[in-house]
C-alpha cells in the first residue's frame, strides 16, 4: 500500500478540548477506508499567513498512514465535508521516497568522485593557474590622456 503524508488545519473556532474529538474523528475515518496510520503527530496552535474563513489561528496536525491508492477519494471526501477541519493536504510520499533514495546513491557518487578531481587540480601545473599580468595604469591613464583622439 502506498503511503500518505496527511496534514490538516482544525479551525479556532473549534475549542481546545475538542480537538482531541476532532482528531479521532479523522483518524477514525482514515481507518474506516482501510488505512493503518503510522505516525500522528500535533504540531500546536500556530497563527495562520492569512484568514481563513474569517479564522486567524490554527491546530496543526500532521498524520501519516499508509491506505490502498482507490481509498484516497473517499478519505478525501470525507475530510472535505469536515465542519472542523479549514485546510488539509495529502501528499504520496512514495513518490519522495524514491527521489530521496536517487539523490542518495548520487550524493554517494560524488564522494566517490571528490578526491579524483582534488587530485587532478594539485597535479596541474601551477604556471597555468596563475597568470599575472602586470600594468602600470597610471602610466597608461597618461598615455590615454595625452592621445590626440581626446583632443
């Protein structure tokens, strides 16, 4: 099954005693569409970025469980005809899961490459990394100065 990161916004106008109700509800109704939640973490009140449905805080409630992909809709729905609940995301976290395990073999890779390329740099000649080249600019601002083409 996949898994899910879920996270919703229980509104203010809900009291802080019954968020724990709220919460259950929610939980209740992930397990209802065949869902097993893994993780369920309360992230506080927090202040929103901007009202929502005239609401200026937030509970913050991040669930993640793992549900058959065709139960989705119906967790969703059910979720979004929640009287409590202003805002909620469900994201598949499968989908990151495997981005972050590519971008770990890679990361991997360019250890490995690290000290080839340190290598190389020290065995270049140092002549070609440094060219200098020296010019007296007071001497040519003079020289420019006097030209005829300023005259």
């Amino acid at each position: 099954m996949p898994q899910y990161e879920l996270m919703y916004i229980v509104g203010s106008h809900i009291s802080d005693d019954q968020v724990p109700q709220v919460t259950a509800e929610v939980k209740k109704d992930i397990q209802e569409s065949g869902g097993i939640i893994e993780k369920h973490e309360e992230l506080g009140k927090k202040k929103l970025a901007y009202p929502i449905k005239k609401t200026r805080n937030g509970f913050y409630i991040l669930v993640t469980f793992s549900a058959p992909a065709d139960k989705i809709n119906e967790i969703e729905h059910k979720l979004r005809t929640s009287q409590s609940l202003i805002r909620h995301l469900t994201v598949n976290i499968d989908e990151d899961l495997v981005r972050m395990e590519k971008d770990r073999v890679n990361q991997a890779k360019l250890k490995l490459l690290r000290p080839k390329m340190e290598m190389r740099e020290e065995t270049a000649p140092a002549a070609k990394a440094e060219k200098k080249i020296e010019i007296d600019l007071d001497a040519e601002i003079e020289k420019a100065l006097e030209s005829e083409e300023l005259k």
